[in-house]
C-alpha cells in the first residue's frame, strides 16, 4: 500500500451508511449511498456520517463510535480491503439505534443492498 490512501479498484467503490432502531433493522430511519472512486474518500464518507452520529448520541452510548473514530490500525485495514476489490462491513448495535457500514468494489457480484 503507497501512502495512506491507496488507489481504488477499476470502476470504483458504493458506499451505504444506514441507521434505523436496534429493535427494528428492517425499517431504515436513514439510508444513504454514495459512489466514490478511491478507498480514501469510501473510508471519509463513511467516517463523515458516522463522526456526526457520535456527536449527537448521549455521552455514555457514543464511545465505540469514537473509539473506531480513532483506530488508524481499523483505518489502514480498511483502506487495505478496498484497495484490493475487498469489502469492509461493520454494524454495531449502540441503543437506540444500530448502524451498518458498508463499502464494497461497484464491479462486486454481490450488492450492498441486503434485500
């Protein structure tokens, strides 16, 4: 891997953040995708929607979010699964809400939508 944000895969990368109730995942409060090019902007896109969920959760419920804010270890594997055609997937289930993270090659044969 050349620096900290390598090249991306051949056509590109989706990235999906969803949040929704922990008791109900299946109804979305928010959903949102975007297409990027590189690893870098796919892992600064979701750091974006996820930084601002850590802001507005109560101080005792935020702290795995701001501890996976933090870990440049997590950052540079993540940067490294992308820039080999590989996904990065995380949930976490923080009450009230769980949240999925998704970040997958556009060319993958498998869709980040789960339905």
């Amino acid at each position: 891997m050349s620096g900290l944000y390598p090249r991306g895969p051949r056509g590109g990368i989706d990235v999906r953040y969803q949040q929704a109730p922990a008791e109900d995942m299946s109804v979305p409060v928010l959903d949102e995708r975007e297409h990027v090019e590189t690893p870098g902007q796919a892992m600064r896109w979701l750091r974006r929607h996820v930084r601002a969920l850590a802001v507005a959760l109560d101080e005792p419920t935020h702290g795995p979010l701001h501890t996976w804010l933090a870990d440049e270890v997590e950052l540079r594997r993540a940067l490294n699964s992308l820039s080999r055609s590989g996904t990065y997937l995380l949930g976490w289930r923080i009450k009230p809400v769980e949240l999925l993270l998704c970040a997958e090659p556009t060319h993958s044969a498998r869709s980040i939508d789960p339905a």
